[in-house]
C-alpha cells in the first residue's frame, strides 16, 4: 500500500485514479477494500497523528470504494481518536442489547482474526495491521 501510495503522490492524476483502479479491481471483495482503507489508515498515523487533510483525503477514498460511513466512523475511532468509543469501534449503537452488542465483537473478531487474512492471501503487512485491529476491538469489548 505505501508503493501505491508513493506512486499516486508522484503521478499528476492523484491518489484519485488509483483508488478508483483499486475499487475496480476489488469490486466484489468489500472486505479488501476495507482492509486497504485500514492499511492507508495506518500510512496516515505514522507521524503519530492523522491530521484533518489526511483525515478528508481518507474519506474521499472510502467513498470511491462504496464503503459506508457507518464503516468509515468505525476504521475512524481504531485509528484516530484517542480514548475512542468502543461502541464506535464495534459499530453499534449504545442502546444495543448485550446479546447484540456480543454478537456484533464475536463477528468483527472473526472476520478481522490475522488467520483469516492469511487464508484470504492478503500480504503480511495487512496481517500486522489485522492484529492491530484486534486489539482495538479486545479494548473496545473489555471497556464495554
């Protein structure tokens, strides 16, 4: 992801042209594209600090790959907002259930667990990127 990044900041067209080529290419895998999102999510903090062009710059992306705000804020409060709400960085709503609010950790640790990326073929920075958001989600479940 940083070599694409690198390239698109270097190329006149902008990161704009690559995102698009990059939704094309996974149009039927959403959990790619998310999962690319995480990765420009993680490019974004390096410095430590997500500032508010990059913040809008990944909003643009997120949007070119159909990936809905409710996501968006989810991906959002992992990486961005210290002390974040953890019902944020479940995705659910505070007058949720216990029942619901389990099922949707148990779902998102699935679907975010490292051996499940490894099985998807994704490369192994994602793998690390997948253990930082477990992470986020075991807070967010223990806070809760």
């Amino acid at each position: 992801m940083a070599r694409v990044f690198d390239l698109a900041k270097q190329d006149v067209t902008g990161f704009d042209a690559y995102a698009r080529r990059i939704a094309g290419l996974f149009k039927d895998q959403q959990e790619m594209l998310i999962d690319i999102l995480d990765g420009l999510f993680h490019i974004a903090k390096a410095d430590g600090y997500v500032h508010e062009a990059e913040l809008a710059y990944l909003e643009h992306v997120a949007e070119i790959f159909s990936i809905e705000e409710r996501c968006f804020q989810q991906i959002c409060a992992r990486h961005v907002i210290e002390g974040a709400d953890p019902y944020k960085v479940l995705g659910v709503d505070r007058s949720a259930s216990n029942d619901e609010i389990k099922h949707r950790y148990r779902c998102q640790v699935a679907e975010s667990h490292p051996d499940r990326l490894i099985a998807r073929g994704v490369p192994e920075e994602f793998v690390r990127i997948a253990n930082d958001r477990m992470a986020a989600l075991n807070e967010a479940w223990r806070q809760i």
